[in-house]
C-alpha cells in the first residue's frame, strides 16, 4: 500500500467473543476508535481526513463492512476528543469477506449490516471457489447496488481463501493492481502519471 501512496495502519481487534454481547461488538468498538484516532491525528500525521478507508480480509472484511454500515453513534463510552470525529470510512475494501450472509441458504444480508446511501462506495474481490462462499461478496454487492452506493465487485473463478497480498499463480492474486486503480478512479489516490 506504501508503494502506491497509502498510508496503512494496521488494526490488531479483540477476537475473543464475550458472553452476553454480539461477537462483533469488541472488533467494532476496536475499529470506531481507531477510525476516530486517525481522523482526529490526519493533520499532524500528514494525511487527508476525507480519505480515510478500511480493508479487511475475511472476518476482517465483515468488521470493514460493519465499520462502514454502522451509523455515526460509538458503541463505547467517550475516551477522549478522537471520539468527537467521524468514524465512518470514507471507502471500504473487501478482500474474500466472510460472514455477510446469514447461513440460512446465504441468500440474505446478515442482520447487524445495514447498507444505505450513506455506506462508503466499496471495492470487493472473491474467488469463485472460496470455501467461505461467494455469496458474501454477491449478497452485499446487491445490497450495495439496491442502495446506490458506487460499487466494485470482482470475482475470479479460482484462487480460494487466504491469499492476501501473496502473488502465486492464481489471477485471484492480482486483485492489488485492480483494487489500486479502483482508488485512483474514485480520486482517492492522485492519477498515475504517464510517462
């Protein structure tokens, strides 16, 4: 991400799920403060506040899409001024997101996502054999449509779960270089220069 003029932190969320609470409440409070902490830090770290974006891999990509579907209101007490600021993404990037759906046949939008106007336009790539089901990345992309939110969804027909950033010789792997100029195409990195 560096190379291409993202600046990338990296958020280490609480997994363990806690009784009583819904499993993603601690990932979500985790997510808000530090969407907060870095908004409220973009001037003294020397980034635009209107730029900032989440991506997540996997369950990751479910906190991503929850980050972004989420209305303003924390899910925490007030810490501090961070929390004073927006801590909705102003993109969204999902890379093999897992528990969008429901189980139930994965037809249905899983019930703590909301998707509205307001979510952030989202980019999302899948492989077609990913044991962790399509249909994540085909239920919330309709949501997305059925909401008018600018949306890309790219599906290669191989390539599983858990590549990451790795190249192998999966297409699937070559989802940086599409996802890269989805973001210059949405402004949210400058044009590539021609040479």
């Amino acid at each position: 991400m560096n190379s291409i003029g993202v600046n990338a932190v990296l958020l280490k969320y609480r997994v363990p799920e806690r009784p009583d609470v819904p499993r993603y409440q601690a990932p979500l409070q985790d997510a808000q403060r530090a969407l907060g902490i870095v908004r409220h830090r973009a001037s003294q770290w020397n980034i635009d506040p209107n730029r900032i974006g989440v991506l997540g891999f996997s369950a990751g990509g479910h906190l991503a899409a929850l980050s972004s579907t989420t209305r303003e209101k924390r899910t925490y007490p007030r810490v501090d001024a961070a929390d004073e600021v927006s801590a909705k993404p102003d993109f969204t990037m999902l890379v093999y997101p897992a528990y969008l759906t429901v189980d139930d046949g994965r037809t249905k939008l899983a019930p703590e996502l909301t998707v509205t106007a307001n979510t952030p336009p989202t980019f999302l790539v899948q492989a077609q054999d990913d044991p962790v089901h399509v249909e994540n990345s085909l239920v919330y992309y309709r949501a997305l449509t059925d909401a008018k939110v600018p949306a890309e969804l790219v599906i290669f027909p191989s390539g599983g779960h858990g590549y990451g950033l790795r190249r192998t010789k999966e297409s699937v792997t070559t989802w940086p270089v599409l996802a890269e100029q989805w973001l210059r195409s949405r402004g949210l990195l400058a044009p590539q220069e021609r040479n």
